[in-house]
C-alpha cells in the first residue's frame, strides 16, 4: 500500500537516495558500455542489504517493482558498479 507520493531519484554511481526512513516502491538499472549492478542498503554505505542485486548487461535496462515497497527504517544507499551506468530508485516522499 502506498502511503505517500512516489518520488524518483537517478543516480550514476554509490551513494544516498535519501537521507530519511522511507518505503522503496521499485528499483531501475541500465547498463553502460559493461553490465552494471545495484543493491540498496538501510543505514549508509556498510548498512544493512535490503534488496536481491539488480543487474543489467551492457546496453540493457532492467526493472524491479515491489508492490507493497521494502520499508528503510534509516536512510536509503545504493551500491552502483558498472561503467556509464544509470539507476533510478523510487520511493514514498
């Protein structure tokens, strides 16, 4: 169930989505010039791992929805590798 207002954010590399507790909704990786992956993590970069590793091979673009989202009780971090890649994460506002 949502509770509030999907937002997006798009990252290229590591680092915050948010900086406050939220519910990701889904999670979007396309690969660059070499496959890429990504994982989200609650509580900053050695958190706790909250989803599977999302990954795309090179020029590829993968999705993951979560229809009753995966609740970050801290902060939401994503772990991004690959070259150019290109991730998008959302969440409630």
């Amino acid at each position: 169930m949502i509770r509030g207002q999907g937002v997006s954010a798009v990252l290229s590399a590591s680092g915050a989505v948010t900086t406050f507790p939220t519910r990701v909704l889904g999670m979007g990786l396309s690969g660059g010039s070499d496959a890429a992956t990504l994982i989200l993590k609650d509580g900053g970069s050695a958190g706790t791992v909250k989803t599977l590793t999302l990954k795309a091979a090179a020029g590829t673009t993968v999705y993951w929805n979560f229809p009753n989202g995966i609740t970050f009780s801290t902060d939401v971090y994503a772990t991004i590798t690959g070259t150019s890649p290109s991730a998008m994460v959302i969440y409630e506002n």
